[in-house]
C-alpha cells in the first residue's frame, strides 16, 4: 500500500509542540489584558483617549500593542468586540426575561430598551469611544457596531414572530419593526448622551417614552391578530 509519507511533496505535517499551544494562550491572555487596560484607560481619559494614555495603563509601549493587534484598528476592534459581547449578552437576557404572548409585548418592547440605555449609562465614555470610533482614522469595511445591531435585531424579530404566532406573518414585516425599534433606541440614546447630564431626562423616562412610541405602533397589529387568532382553544360542543 502506497503511504503519503513516502511520496515526494507529501511530507507529514510536524507535529504540533506544546510549547505552540502554550504560547497561543499566552497571547490571547495578553490580548485580553491589553484590551482590559484600554477600557480602563476610556473610563479613565474619556472616549478620545490617546494611545500613550492607553500604553501607560497597560505599563507597556505602543510597539508592544501594536504586535498584538497590528494597528489601532485592530485594537478597537477588540474592545468592540468585547462591548458588543455585553450588548448583545444583556438585551438577550432582558428579551430572555420577557413574556412574549400578544397582551405582553409591550414588556418586551420595554426590556429591549431598558437594557440597552441601561449598559449607555453605566459605561458612556466606552459606549462613545466604540460608536465614535477616535482611534480608527480610515472607514471600516467590516463595522462592529453594526454588527452588533444586527444581532439585536435577530434576536427581537424573532421574539416579535412569536408574540404573533402565526406562519403566515412575514418575517420581513417583523424585521423591519424591530429595525426600527432597535435604531430609534440608537439614535435617542446617541443624543441622551449628548445632553449635559443637569438637563438630561432620567432613564426611566426615556424608557416610558421609547416604549410608548414603539407600542403605539405594534399594538394595532398585535390586538388585530389576537382577535382573529385567540390563543385559548375552543370549547367542543356537547354532541
């Protein structure tokens, strides 16, 4: 039987060393903890942190981080990638959390929106520096933040596909509402920020409001839907 190893232009791949998978991990822990240091550095200086702000808290030289990320780009990529982690993460549980029959959607509406302002306020200079984007001096072919975006809409398009329960819905009508809901909430939670913190609305407020607009609009169509589609089942007649 002929062996590949005897044939010309077949070697056998080396075998991988130990010492390989223990430098991978060492790197990718270094990544972490140079990622780490760059948010604190945000919280720290404030979106428009600089990179020597970011090496003197990491305690090493921008040539060290450069070999682990090749540019700035690279390196906001990972923080954003790390952001978007807990957007997704935190809306997700929010949407998780909520009850989706018809009567209920306004809940789920408010969740969506309460979970996204709620992480905004909790750590604005980091939300600024991945929406602003101050390291990165060219455009990105591939936009973390939107993403991100995307996977919130994913998730929200199919919770508003159950709460209507029916095959015949269109998706695509689902995904546009959640397009919608997912980019006002963008968008005034842009402006929130913008507002000196003396004149800006609370929270709270925010949410009602979003969750009003939002359920004025879906709640014709969910009411509409739950009358022509009960969700209790019939009782059968007595012959």
């Amino acid at each position: 039987m002929d062996n590949d190893v005897d044939r010309p232009g077949h070697a056998p791949p080396a075998p991988r060393d130990g010492r390989d998978s223990r430098w991978e991990r060492h790197r990718e822990e270094r990544r972490a903890a140079l990622v780490d240091a760059t948010i604190r550095a945000i919280r720290t200086h404030g979106a428009g942190v600089g990179m020597d702000d970011i090496a003197a808290e990491a305690g090493t030289s921008k040539t060290v981080i450069y070999r682990h990320f090749d540019d700035k780009a690279g390196l906001y990529r990972a923080v954003a990638a790390r952001i978007d982690g807990r957007v997704v993460g935190n809306v997700g549980a929010a949407l998780g959390r909520s009850s989706t029959p018809p009567a209920d959607t306004r809940e789920l509406v408010a969740s969506t929106v309460e979970a996204y302002l709620a992480l905004v306020e909790s750590d604005t200079e980091v939300y600024r520096f991945v929406v602003n984007r101050p390291l990165v001096d060219l455009p990105l072919a591939d936009d973390p933040v939107g993403g991100t975006v995307d996977q919130v809409t994913d998730q929200l398009t199919g919770l508003l596909l159950e709460a209507l329960r029916s095959p015949a819905t269109d998706p695509s009508r689902a995904r546009t509402w959640a397009i919608a809901l997912v980019g006002s909430v963008r968008a005034v939670a842009d402006d929130w920020l913008a507002t000196p913190e003396t004149d800006r609305a609370p929270r709270a407020a925010v949410v009602d409001s979003l969750t009003d607009l939002a359920w004025h609009g879906l709640a014709p169509v969910l009411t509409a839907h739950s009358a022509t589609h009960p969700t209790t089942s019939p009782t059968t007649a007595t012959p």
